[in-house]
C-alpha cells in the first residue's frame, strides 16, 4: 500500500514537454494552472513543488522550446554555403516548423504573450529578449557575409535582419491562423524577391 502522503511521481521533463505546448497552444495568461496539470498529469501541489511557480514553468517552457524547436531554423542559417541561401533557409524551415501536423502552429515566443499586464510583464520582457536573439542571430550572420566580401559594406545590416525577422514573426501568425506550409513558403518567396533590392550596393 502507497505512504499516505507521499507525492506522487512522474517524469519530470515530459511532463514540462506537455507544459510547453500548452503554452504554446494557448499562451501565458491563457493556459490556466488546471490547463497545465491536466496536460502534465499531475496535480497543482507537484507542479508549485517541482516547478515553482507558472511563471518559473513558463520560463522552462521557453527554454525548452529553444532547444527543441528552434534548432532546425538556425541550422539552415548557419550551413548556408552564402547570405542569401541562409535567409532562405531561415525561412523555408520557418514554414515547415510553424505548420507540423501534431505541433502547435506558430512560434511559442511570437504568440504566447505579447501585451504586458501586472502579473505577464516581466514574461513580456524575457520574451522580447528572446526575440531579440533572432534579430541578432541573422545580424551576425549577415556581418559574416560582410566581411567576408560576399556582400557590401554599405548595406544596412540591420535593418535587413529586421525586416526578415519581421516576415518570420508574420508567418507565425499566418500559421495560428491555418495557413498551409505551401501558403508560407509563398510568403518566403515573396519576401526573398526583395533580397536583390536589400542588398545592392
């Protein structure tokens, strides 16, 4: 017979897997705390006991998020033979992770909490650092390119990287709203039409 009492076990980090959708799916302020443990499986007092708090499990959420999610995106940036191939990569893998059957569609660190109130502002803030790290992300790759002659000295760097971020932050929402991963790579197309344009001299 079990220790009456006695917390009940469960695997820690599936459980945060199931979190991060959640999150994801329904955002900060929309996944509630029985939203939460009916999804991880376990009931409030484990999830304040190994997590924290909601805000401390979001945090871990988005961190693994990162991790999962985000690699396949920044590879195709980072073992692009030049700039160009590496913005296109950026985005064609964009449009195949933001529509995956079985995932939540979009990016969890565009959608899951954009306007601050008392109690979100300081996850407001940790997000738009996080989105700042991909602004920063393709600027570094960019400079490479610079650098390297690949591209010219006078181009605005980051500005490019703005606008691409921005196209990227679009697709997110074009996914939460049902587009296929045919319609945003369109939009990748589209938006790589501009690169010529972007980049001469």
């Amino acid at each position: 017979m079990a220790e009456r009492g006695r917390p009940r076990s469960f695997d820690r980090q599936q459980a945060l897997t199931r979190a991060m959708e959640v999150f994801w799916a329904k955002g900060y302020e929309g996944a509630s705390i029985s939203d939460l443990t009916a999804a991880m499986g376990i009931g409030s007092p484990s999830l304040y006991a190994a997590f924290g708090s909601k805000e401390a499990l979001f945090r871990e959420a988005v961190e693994l998020y990162g991790r999962t999610e985000g690699p396949e995106i920044w590879d195709a940036v980072e073992n692009a033979p030049d700039a160009r191939a590496a913005v296109a990569g950026f985005l064609t893998a964009t449009a195949h992770i933001f529509s995956r059957p079985g995932k939540p569609r979009g990016c969890m660190v565009v959608l899951s909490q954009l306007n601050a109130t008392e109690a979100s502002a300081s996850v407001c803030a940790a997000l738009r650092e996080n989105r700042a790290q991909g602004q920063s992300g393709l600027e570094t790759r960019l400079r490479r390119a610079v650098a390297a002659g690949e591209l010219p000295a006078s181009i605005d760097v980051g500005a490019i990287a703005a606008f691409y971020l921005t196209v990227q932050q679009g697709m997110s929402i074009q996914a939460r709203d049902g587009a296929s991963e045919d319609k945003l790579l369109d939009i990748a197309r589209g938006a790589m039409a501009a690169w010529e344009p972007l980049t001469a001299p």
